[in-house]
C-alpha cells in the first residue's frame, strides 16, 4: 500500500489517541489506521495509542507494536456493540485512566484525539496538562446530542456530566475536525469558532474496491439464493443506532410485490439476535433476506461488486442525520449507488450528484418503490454507480483527505497560532 502525500514541511511527534484502531483485517471502521499510515508516510512519528479488545487474548499493561509504520501502544479493555450501557460507560473509564497517562509520557509535538467516545477528551488534556502542547480533536459524531435523542442518557445528572465532558473537550482544542457539514455545524452552535472546525468526512479506499464483474459474479454463483437476482446489501454495525430492522421490513414488503428481490445483512452487533428474529416472525428470513458474519475489509469490495444498491440506515431521529457512514464512501469506491433512509447532508449529496437515493424512513412500501428505480432499472443503476465512483475519486478519496488533515496537524504544530477563544453554550 503506498501514498501520494508529499512529504510535510518538519516532522513531528503526534500523539494519536483512538480507542477503537482497527487495521484492514477488521470488519469495522479503518479511518484512524488509514490517516495515520498516510501521516508516516509524510515524514511524521505517529504512536497511536489504542486498545486490544479481544477477550481470548488479554495482556496486563501496555504492548507496543509497529504497524506500517506507526507505533501502536495497546492496552486490553474488553469491548464490543453488545456490552450494556453500565459496561460501556466502564470501559471508556478505564481506558481514559490508562491512555492519559501514556499519552502524557510520550510527549508528543501535537495531540490528535478522536471520538467516539468522547471520554477521549480525559486522557488527551491529562496529556497536555501544564503543557502548551496543541490539541486537535475528533468530533466522530454528536455527543451527547446523539444519546439523548435516542433516549440512552435520561437521568438529569448524567445529562449535565455529559455536557459537561463535551465542554470540556472543546474548550482546550485548539482545531476541530468534524465528519460531516452537519457535525462542524452542531459544534460552531456550541460557541466553537468556525474558522477552527475543518470538514473531513469518511473517506473512499480506491484500492480496496478493485474487484471486477467477474469477481461480483462469482461470489452471486456462490449463492444458490441469489444467482441473478437485484441484490440490496447492508454491511455494517447491527446496533441501535442502525435500525437494520428497517431491512427486515423492506423485505417483508418485497416478499408479495417484488418477490426476486434479495436483501443481504452481512454484520454483527447488539441487535443482531433481535435482527434475526424479527425477519424469522416476518417470513423473510432464508427467503428473500440473508443473514452473514462480517467480512474484513479485503473481502467486501467482491460483496460490494455483487450488489445491485448497497443500503445504509439509521434510527428515524434527526440527530443521526449528521453521521458519516463508512458503508457510504465504501460504496462509492465500488461504483455502486446507495440507497439510504434518512435527511442531511448526505441525502442531498445523494441527490445532487445522482449517486443514489433516499427512502421513506416510516412507510416501506413507499420506500420499495424508490428502490425498485434502481433494481429494476440496470441501465439508472449503472449510471448511478458511476457518479457515485465520481464522487469517490474527485470529493472523497482517502489521499485528499489525508492531506487535509495533515495540514489542520501541521498549522497548529511547531508553527500554531494563537488557540482559538471558546464560548461554552450550555446543553439542552
């Protein structure tokens, strides 16, 4: 894997702090590995400091390892979609105590700090405590906005901790980076300074979604299921969030009226049991709608040269418009449109550049209706997967995106300006 960044104007020394790093062999978000192996290449000494996650293979205090370049510091805190919110809330804990504390050792020229979640505002300003050191933060989505529309912070007190933390995550920032228009516009509504937010969505891997017709084919012979078939595919986290029940129900309404319909959900999470039992009582499951384990990363550009539309799906709640789904810019580096069911601005990306389509969030038979424009219709699916590959290599490709980030590290580093001034707004 190479890159074409040039080569930046001093190295430095960034501290990267994400809890959750992933390479390419994991089914979930790679953003953190692909911006950091890009920041090497640039000339820049990246620890990335990081956990391992998997219980079969837990180690006391902290491992460190070279990965294409960047030095990953691990420490095992146990975590995955299906711990409840006591556990979660745990983990984060325990991994903020840990990281502030290795992160403030390594004395970085710059500390990146991103979230989800947003305790990783604790360990990045112990890091920088009494120093000048900058600090640039990830705003991955809106917290706590997100958690109390969904109704998961309730409890007044938690609220008030909660706004609390994002205050204080922002306060010592000296940039934002936001993953969406929406999330930099929810930010600059806190009284952070627009002119220190910079936008740098999910990205599209080019390289990663390579595989050819041929190699889409195979993988539909695989299937006596689905042969040749129009194919929806939903890769991606089963969690609350996803509402990938709204699959189901798509499934359900094609039985009857559009029965050579398949709908493929190819992930794990929370929901998954409960994902599976909803399509068994709706007499879609093994039928026209099929249930598989996640694939790493180097394995879904073939899932994706199958489909006909790849879906991405949320709650019916207006504060997840703002999110950045990876399976989006996935799909556009396959070449293949998108059909997602909520407003925002990726609804109007979807719109205005032809890539794709929105659904009713509520009524389904509605929604199968604006998906059958694609699935029937071979020759405005073509054409919505090329301007869907447009976007991908003109807007949204990893490269462009690594260089913007590059330059947010490098203005605020050996060279940074004065850090801007912030006016907390108080939570509602």
């Amino acid at each position: 894997m190479t890159t074409d960044l040039p080569q930046g104007p001093r190295a430095m020394r960034i501290v990267y702090l994400h809890q959750y790093f992933n390479t390419r062999d994991a089914a979930s978000s790679i953003r953190s590995y692909e911006m950091a192996r890009r920041l090497v290449a640039r000339g820049h000494e990246v620890h990335m400091v990081t956990t391992a996650r998997d219980p079969q293979h837990a180690f006391p205090g902290w491992r460190v390892e070279k990965v294409d370049g960047i030095r990953v510091h691990r420490t095992f805190v146990p975590y995955s979609n299906r711990l409840s919110h006591r556990q979660r809330l745990s983990a984060f804990a325990t991994f903020a105590a840990r990281a502030g504390a290795r992160a403030r050792r390594l004395r970085g020229d710059v500390v990146f700090a991103s979230s989800t979640p947003l305790t990783i505002a604790l360990p990045a300003r112990w890091a920088l405590l009494g120093r000048s050191t900058p600090l640039v933060f990830e705003v991955r989505d809106l917290w706590p906005e997100v958690p109390i529309a969904l109704g998961v912070l309730r409890n007044p007190v938690a609220r008030t901790l909660a706004w609390g933390l994002q205050r204080f995550a922002y306060a010592r920032a000296d940039h934002i980076v936001a993953l969406s228009p929406d999330m930099a516009a929810g930010v600059v509504a806190r009284g952070y300074p627009s002119s220190h937010v910079t936008v740098i969505p999910n990205s599209a891997d080019l390289d990663l979604f390579t595989a050819t017709p041929e190699e889409g084919r195979q993988l539909r012979e695989s299937f006596d299921w689905l042969g040749t078939r129009p194919l929806a595919v939903y890769c991606g986290t089963l969690g609350r969030v996803n509402d990938v029940g709204y699959v189901v129900r798509l499934a359900r309404e094609a039985l009857s009226s559009r029965p050579e319909y398949r709908f493929l959900i190819m992930g794990d999470g929370a929901e998954r049991e409960l994902v599976r039992r909803r399509a068994a009582e709706a007499g879609v499951l093994d039928r026209n709608l099929f249930l598989l384990a996640p694939r790493p990363k180097t394995e879904i550009g073939q899932v994706y040269a199958a489909a006909t539309v790849c879906l991405s799906t949320v709650a019916p709640v207006e504060a997840l418009w703002a999110n950045s789904a990876n399976k989006v810019f996935d799909a556009f580096a396959a070449g293949r449109p998108v059909a997602i069911n909520h407003r925002g601005w990726q609804a109007d990306l979807l719109e205005e550049s032809g890539a794709g389509v929105v659904l009713d969030p509520h009524d389904a038979g509605a929604a199968l209706r604006t998906l059958s424009t694609l699935m029937d219709r071979p020759e405005q699916a073509r054409a919505a997967g090329r301007a869907a590959r447009r976007l991908a290599t003109d807007v949204f490709a990893r490269d462009l995106h690594a260089q913007q980030l590059a330059a947010v590290l490098e203005s605020v580093g050996p060279r940074r300006t004065r850090r801007p001034s912030f006016r907390a707004e108080s939570g509602t």
